[in-house]
C-alpha cells in the first residue's frame, strides 16, 4: 500500500479482522473518502457506454469502474489472509462491504445506540465556543453514519438547532426557522460563528470583563497592605481603647499600672 495515499497507514497497521470492525470500518472510510473513491459504496454503477459513444459520455462509467477497482484494493489491502481469500472474489466494493456487514455487523448497533444516545442528549453550554459545539456534533453524526444510520441533511441540521438551547441562539433559532433556511452543516457552522460574533460585539465592556471573571480561577489570597492591616486590627481590637496589661512591671516589680 505504500503508493496509495498516506493516510492508508492507518489500515495497513489496523487489519480488519471481525472484533475490529467498527474501528476499521471508521478508517476505511476516511481514506476513501480523501482519495475520493467513497461514492462507489453507495453509487450504482452508470450504464455500459454505447460503442459509438463519445469520450464525455463514456468518463462517468470509466470514472465508477476506476473508482470501485481502487475502493476494493483499499479493503482486500487492509483485511486479514482469511478475509481476504473470502472476498476477493466479488465484483465490487460495495458487494465487500455488504458482505462484511452480514458478518459483523452486530457490533454496529451497540456502538450505534451509544452514539445516538450522546447526540439527542448534547446541549449548548452558554458562553463556550459554538464552533466546538458544532464540531462535536459533527464528529457524531459522522459516527453514526459510518455506524450505519441513516440521517439525511434536514434531520442533522435540525438536531444541531435543537441542541443550541442558551439563550445566546435563541433568536438565531427562531430567524432560522421563520425563513424556512436550508443550509448545510458547514454553512450552519459559519453562520452560528458569524452570530456569536454579533452577541459579543453587543456586549458592553463590564459584562465582558464580568464574564470572564467568572470563568477565571480565583489566584490565591493576596497579602494585606499596612491600611487594611490597620483597618482589620481596629476591627477586632477590644472595645474602650487598648488593653491595660496585666503582669508585672519591669523596673518597680509590681502589677500593671
């Protein structure tokens, strides 16, 4: 595999195997998708070209057929002996994967339903960066997908809206949804980064500098200067003046006077 892309390391040092294959499938994924071969597992392959055909009617089919040849290197490459003896074999890249998911694809819905679990439970935690927030959803949607689920664009825009429950993105929620905007994920992203730079620019200096005191941690006590000393002695200094003393006088030997 040391011609293809360099992030196939990944799957020459992670061969799938059966227990691994919710991992495996992950980092097979990502190199597809980098290579730019992944639609051949959920793309049907264009028709046969006609043998009059010209050069641009005929590239979709070439473009598939190339595309797939690659795809299926990727995983007969990364798999064990056995697993590669049963599968080499099959047509296409994504006649492997279905195949592979027949006999692992168990482990999905266990790591499916945590998933999922943590996406419709995620919030927005007022005054930390959306971009983070968003990324991280992202990331999980992502999971799922590979996991899986089925969960078309509009669906994960609208878990993304639903999770932005402070009252920073209240009215972005409700201009988004006022307008009937369709946005990608990405598009959301930089709209809601765009929002949050609006809020902060509203924001007067005092709450600003308020509001990271807040989230600052406190740095230890400081020392008292000579006046607040003064100020904590008179305070507890006993009432009526000092305090005659009370034991015997130095020169004369006797009680205070």
């Amino acid at each position: 595999m040391g011609s293809f892309n360099p992030l196939a390391i990944i799957l020459k040092e992670n061969k799938l195997t059966g227990p691994n294959y919710v991992d495996w499938k992950r980092n097979l994924n990502i190199v597809l998708t980098a290579e730019g071969h992944k639609y051949v597992l959920t793309t049907a392959c264009p028709p046969i070209p006609e043998e009059n055909a010209t050069e641009q009617e005929a590239k979709p089919y070439k473009d598939w057929v190339k595309a797939d040849e690659m795809a299926r290197c990727y995983i007969l490459a990364s798999m064990s002996n056995i697993l590669q003896h049963q599968h080499q074999a099959m047509e296409t890249a994504s006649d492997m994967m279905l195949n592979l998911k027949e006999m692992f694809g168990d482990q999905n819905q266990a790591a499916r339903l945590v998933a999922m679990k943590e996406l419709v439970s995620i919030t927005h935690v007022e005054g930390t960066p959306v971009r983070d927030h968003v990324l991280k959803m992202i990331a999980l949607l992502n999971e799922l997908e590979i996991l899986g689920a089925e969960i078309d664009g509009e669906t994960q825009i609208d878990f993304v809206l639903n999770s932005l429950q402070s009252e920073s993105f209240k009215q972005f929620r409700l201009t988004y949804s006022m307008n009937k905007m369709h946005l990608s994920l990405a598009e959301l992203l930089k709209e809601l980064q765009a929002a949050e730079g609006l809020l902060v620019a509203k924001k007067p200096p005092s709450v600003l500098v308020a509001e990271k005191a807040s989230t600052s941690k406190p740095k230890g006590k400081k020392k008292q200067n000579k006046s607040q000393k003064k100020v904590v002695e008179a305070v507890h200094a006993p009432q009526g003046g000092v305090k005659k003393p009370t034991g015997k006088y130095f020169h004369c030997k006797q009680k205070g006077h």
